[in-house]
C-alpha cells in the first residue's frame, strides 16, 4: 500500500518541534540528529517550529517568543542548513491552520478519542484542557500534508499521530474521489526513538517532567551534563554482553541507547566494548562523550542567540518558502472541497 500510495509524489521530508521550553537530548537523538541526516543524504526537506501547536497550552508570550528562536538556533547549531533544508517557524505560514480546519472537519471523534498523548497531556482534568489540544493531531496532519510530504521523520512517541496522519488523508481521497494527499510514512529509526528519563527508565524524557534532573537539555552546562548522568537511576548488575540481556532493566538500557545514539554506534557495539563493566565505570565515558557532543551544539546556539534580528530573517526567509509550496497545495485542496475562489490575488 504504501510505496504505491507515495509512488506519484516526490520524496519530500516534513518534520516539526515544538518551542514550549528548551530542547532535550530526547528531541535531539530522535528527531534534530536525524533531520541532519536527512538533509545531507539530500533529500529535499522542510523543517518547523510548531508555536501554534504550542499555544494548545497556556505560553507565556514572552517565554514563547524567545524559546522559538532558541529552538531555531538549536536546529542551526546542529546542523540544518536554513538554505538547503526549509526551516520556518508554523504561525508564518497561514495555510496550516487553513488546512488544519478542513482536517478538523475529516477526522472522526473516535479517532481523536484514541490519542494517547492528549490523555498524558490533560491529565485527570481533561474538561479543563484545551480544545486545541484536543484537535491539535488534525493540525499536525495539516502540517504535513500541506507539503504533499512524503516521509516523517519523529520520535517514537509522535507515531500514533503520523498514523492519524494517513487515515486523514486516505479518508480525505475516498471522500473526494482524488488521489491527492500522500500516504506519508513515519521513519522511526536508530538507537535512541525514545529516550527515557534519567530518573526513572519506564518513563519518556520530557521537556514538561517536573525535575529537571529527568532530562538533559541541550543548553545545559558540562558540569550538569556530568552530574545529572552521574546521578541518573541504574542497577547493580555490571553491563551485559547482548542488548536482549538489558530485558527488565529499563534504566541500564536508557544509558547503553544514548551512548549508541551519542557515538553513531549500536547497542551491540558498546555492550561489546562495556560487557562486564558497572556503571561506576560506565557513567564517566557516556558524560565524556555527551559533553563532547552536546558542549559545540550549546555554544553554537549561544552564539547565534546573540543576533535574534538574523534569526528573524532565516525564519522569515523560511517561511516564504514554505508558503510557495503549501500555497498552491491549499487552493487546489479548496477547489477540491468546493469553496468558491474569487478574490483577486
Ligand atoms: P515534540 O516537540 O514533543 O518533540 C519533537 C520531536 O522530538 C521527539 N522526541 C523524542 N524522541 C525520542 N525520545 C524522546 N524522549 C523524545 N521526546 C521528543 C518527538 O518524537 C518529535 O519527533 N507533535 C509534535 C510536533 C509536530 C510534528 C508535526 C512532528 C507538529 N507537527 C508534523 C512531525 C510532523 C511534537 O509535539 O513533538
């Protein structure tokens, strides 16, 4: 079904984080890391900052005006090209809250009912939450499909909306009679799809966990870094020989997926070089190497937050591109569905 339902659509990659607080290691090595790849084996790509996704809860304006350009210089920091990928940031491009709102008329309540992460996210007072995040995964199909993308690279965690992501569009075709919108694949793959907290290996890291020493953040200092990895949960037992010996130690095989993810190695690989050792001795050579990795990325990012007016104009530059393509998608969408386009441009 799916290599046919892409077949007539050009490979196009279509990815999106959100600037509510800073970037984490999660987001890192299961989406920022691979988006750089993604750009330099040249397939054509288009990145964005999502803050009208963010909005579904509450923002403080200020605090969500500098997050969007920190997230901007971190996907600059580590190594997307604002001038061969296509990085913007969501609420500069009108044409996904357009389409986001055809969408909210396709998708099917059962549908949303089934979101998992709108249960974790409004918690037990889910009569409070908002109804944007209630409607947000219709959105982020608007996202991707207004760029007729082909594949979408996410964490783990994002898989079920990627997912929501193709019955939108597949019941869009059958309603309309068209092949139209593509049937975008999630690309889920590598060491590190989902990072765990440091304090407990059952649980997601996470940029809203309460306890900052859950997370790694890529702005945190060397020093942070070496004491948040030093302090984070294991066992007693030393590293094993094979990955599926790390079965029902959720903690351990956090640490052995980061430093595979962190060094571009497997997880057999680095049990082949630790098999035998404890944390004692493991714990020092993964802060090493997350310092070495992450260290350039912060003072990277540092350094281009001290010109906000240049990221403005990459955003800004990013977004008109962005709108070339996704402009014309949404009129022929509107044509499509019937509305009448009479204004002149
Ligand atoms: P967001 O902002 O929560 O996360 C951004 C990306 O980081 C990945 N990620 C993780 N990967 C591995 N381990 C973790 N602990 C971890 N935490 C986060 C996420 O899977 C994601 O790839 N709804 C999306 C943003 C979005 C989007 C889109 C993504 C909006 N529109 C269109 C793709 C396509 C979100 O909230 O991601």
């Amino acid at each position: 079904m799916t290599a046919a339902a892409t077949a007539r659509f050009s490979p196009r990659v279509f990815s999106g984080i959100q600037p509510s607080g800073g970037l984490t290691l999660g987001n890192y090595l299961g989406a920022l890391k691979r988006f750089v790849e993604t750009q330099n084996a040249g397939i054509e790509s288009v990145y964005c900052i999502v803050d009208m996704h963010a909005i579904t809860v509450w923002q403080d304006p200020a605090k969500l005006r500098h997050a969007t350009r920190e997230l901007a210089a971190g996907f600059i920091a580590a190594g997307i090209d604002p001038e061969r990928s296509i990085l913007f940031n969501q609420s500069q491009v009108s044409a996904h809250v357009e389409l986001g709102w055809i969408f909210t008329c396709v998708a099917r309540l059962g549908w949303m009912n089934r979101m998992t992460q709108f249960k974790d996210k409004a918690g037990k007072n889910a009569e409070a939450a908002s109804l944007g995040l209630y409607a947000y995964p219709a959105l982020m199909a608007a996202d991707i499909l207004a760029y007729h993308a082909t594949h979408v690279p996410v964490g783990e965690d994002q898989k079920q909306h990627v997912e929501l992501t193709r019955d939108i569009a597949a019941k869009f075709n059958h309603d309309y009679g068209v092949e139209f919108f593509p049937i975008a694949e999630p690309v889920i793959e590598g060491a590190a799809t989902r990072v765990m907290s440091l304090r407990d290996g059952t649980k997601k890291m996470s940029k809203s966990d309460p306890s900052d020493q859950s997370r790694i953040n890529l702005t945190d200092s060397a020093d942070d870094i070496a004491q948040k990895i030093r302090r984070a949960k294991t066992d007693a037992e030393p590293l094993p020989e094979i990955p599926q010996a790390l079965e029902g130690r959720p903690e351990a095989r956090n640490l052995v997926n980061i430093y595979a993810a962190l060094a571009g190695v497997s997880p057999e690989q680095v049990l082949a070089d630790f098999a035998g050792q404890g944390f004692a001795a493991f714990k020092p050579r993964l802060a090493e190497l997350a310092v070495s990795v992450l260290a350039p990325i912060s003072a990277e990012m540092g350094r281009l937050m001290a010109d906000p007016a240049e990221i403005d104009r990459i955003l800004g530059r990013g977004a008109e591109r962005a709108e070339a393509i996704a402009r014309p998608i949404l009129e022929r969408t509107y044509e499509i569905v019937g509305m009448v386009r009479s204004r002149r441009a």
